[in-house]
C-alpha cells in the first residue's frame, strides 16, 4: 500500500476544535479538514477518519510516483479501473506472478526481465495462463504511460508470444450420456446435483446463475426462467467469500423458456424443498458438482452442459441472434464459440441457394 507523507494540525476554532490533515500530493502539499468538534480527541478521532479516507481513496500523482515499484503500482491500478471482483483478483495476482521482479521500479524493468520471469513458469504452469498474466502486465504497463507517465515504453510488447494453439472442439453431451447421468445412484447432494444439470441441460444457465436462483424467477404458468443475478466470488486480502451480486452483461440478463420435462422436475423438486432458494448453492464453486458428474462421465464438465444447450439450439436451426440471447452472449460470442456449428450452418445455406433462388 502507497505510504501518504501527512501531518496534523489541531486547533481551537469558533468555540470548538478543527483538525487539518495535510498531506503531499507530487510537489504539493493539499489539506482536508473538519472543524465543530467538542473536544480536541474527537479532533483526533475526526482526523484519523480523514487518514483512513484518504488512504482509501488518494491515487498519488505522477511525479511522487516515479520510484514505485510494480507491487505498489498494481493496487493504484485497481483503484483506478472499474474492475469486476474476478478480474480484480486477477490484476492482484500479477506480482505473485512475476514475484521475481515485483519490488523494481516501474520504470526500470526490462522486456529481458520480463522474459526471464516467464522462462521459469513454463512447464509449471499452462500457457494459457502464462499469456493471461502477460495481458495483465501489458495493460498495468499501459497504465503507467498514458495515465501516470512514470515509464517511457511498454516491456511487455516485445515479449515472444507462444503460438495461438486451435481451440478444442467444443464438447457436447449426447442424450444418452445425460440419460446415463440423471440414472446413475450414489453420492451425496445425489437429487440437488441431478435437478442443476437438469437446468443447465435445457436452459444452458452458467453455475453462478443456477446457484443465485430463487423461486421468485421461475414461472410455472408461463413456462420460464429469468436470470438476473449470480453467485459471485469476492477476493480480498487473499481471502474468498460468495455473494450475491448483479450478472456479467447486459446480455446476461434474460427470460429463457423451459420445456415440460424441467417444469415437471422443478415442481417436484420444491414440493420437498421450502427454501427461498432452488439449489440451496451458496458458493459458485464448480468442483464438487463436477466431481459428482465426472463419476459417471469422465472429463466432463457443468459448464459443458451450458454448451451442449447452444449446440442442441443451433443444431435445430434456431438463428444464431436467438441462440445469443438465450445464452446471455453476444452474436460474436456465439460464432467464435461454436465455430464449427456455425461454419456447418454457412455451408448447409451455400447448399440451399440455388434452391432457394431457382426461378
């Protein structure tokens, strides 16, 4: 955390006590004050409270910056980006990353330092992840320079990329393997797990969103599902916890019909089940869920389910704008996600032209 050079002032003032916190700011020295206190340690107490305010809020300027460290550096950036709590964790975890040179200055770090950083993660960690940390890096470098001006170049543009690897086809779950899964005996939270694939299955619903999901947002009548908040994870201090918060987009937010067979499934589910909520989930933590599913269907995922609902759409010839907004995706999504679907699609048209356009 960035140490702000302050002092205090305390003084009589109009029959009562005033506090001024005065604190560096670059080359200047700026104030903040509270004044209508009773005693001089309600001043004192007034004043630490303008301290811990400050400390919350105060981004130094760009001069009284040029010595930080990249370890320093990074929680600036947070603070100055209106980050999701996901992607705050993520920027937090870039010193971690690159503990090797966290504690040099901003501006003197190289794209060999960079390189050599890298050098001693690879065959440890997944490339993937490896190029997720130097994305990070590359926009706390770019934050530095258009924000703050405390470095000149960007290391990280320089730094060799691995190549782009094709993506795995996307997988799909047949019928028969769901039949096998929603058949199988055994295990704890058996029902509970049974009745989220069942959703995930005929609504494609991310996790986050079936775990946040009450009974308020099921119609019976009208056979369907509106989705409007998730499970969330909150990172602080190194330290998890799950909340309640609003959804990824404004795509995410959506009304998604269900088929009979849920409908039925559902009912049956809350006539043994009084809680407000339906899954009674209270962290977004897919690893028990997929343990359980993995019993019976081996690399096998609950977000797969997700997927196999937009193959399953797209594979009837639901276009792929409708598809976008049953999942909470956008058109682009959609396409680069399921490629081969799409491209599949393209091809079955090309074939229907002549057809469609024959007279």
């Amino acid at each position: 955390m960035y140490t702000i050079n302050h002092n205090f002032t305390y003084r009589q003032k109009d029959k009562g006590w005033q506090v001024i916190l005065s604190y560096k700011d670059g080359d200047k020295w700026r104030q903040k004050s509270k004044q209508g206190l009773k005693t001089k340690q309600q001043a004192k107490a007034a004043g630490d409270k303008l301290l811990s305010e400050l400390q919350r809020t105060f981004v130094p300027s760009s001069n009284e910056l040029a010595g930080t460290t990249l370890r320093e550096f990074v929680p600036i950036v947070i603070k100055d980006k209106k980050l999701a709590p996901a992607t705050k964790y993520a920027y937090g975890r870039v010193p971690v990353f690159f503990t090797d040179i966290a504690d040099k200055v901003v501006s003197q770090i190289t794209t060999s330092d960079i390189i050599r950083v890298v050098a001693t993660k690879k065959g440890v960690m997944r490339d993937s992840t490896i190029q997720h940390r130097l994305a990070l890096l590359n926009a706390v470098f770019a934050h530095a320079i258009n924000v703050y001006g405390i470095a000149t170049r960007n290391p990280v543009q320089a730094v060799p990329r691995a190549k782009r690897i094709k993506r795995p086809s996307i997988k799909a779950i047949s019928y028969n393997d769901f039949k096998r899964l929603m058949e199988s005996r055994g295990g704890k939270n058996l029902e509970r797990y049974k009745l989220c694939c069942q959703i995930a299955y005929y609504t494609g619903m991310r996790f986050g969103e079936m775990a946040a999901l009450t009974w308020d947002d099921i119609s019976f009548e009208s056979r369907q599902i509106t989705v409007k908040r998730q499970i969330k994870r909150y990172s602080h201090n190194n330290v998890n916890t799950y909340a309640i918060g609003p959804l990824k987009t404004a795509n995410s937010y959506r009304t998604i019909p269900i088929p009979d067979v849920l409908v039925e499934a559902l009912k049956q589910w809350k006539e043994k089940n009084v809680s407000e909520s339906v899954l009674g989930f209270t962290v977004s933590c897919t690893r028990p869920i997929n343990y359980w599913i993995q019993k019976t269907l081996p690399n096998t995922s609950i977000h797969d389910f997700r997927h196999t609902y937009a193959t399953n759409l797209l594979a009837n010839g639901v276009d792929i704008q409708t598809v976008a907004a049953l999942c909470g995706d956008s058109v682009g999504t959609i396409i680069s996600t399921y490629l081969d679907f799409t491209e599949e699609m393209r091809k079955k048209a090309a074939k229907n032209v002549n057809t469609i356009f024959r007279k």
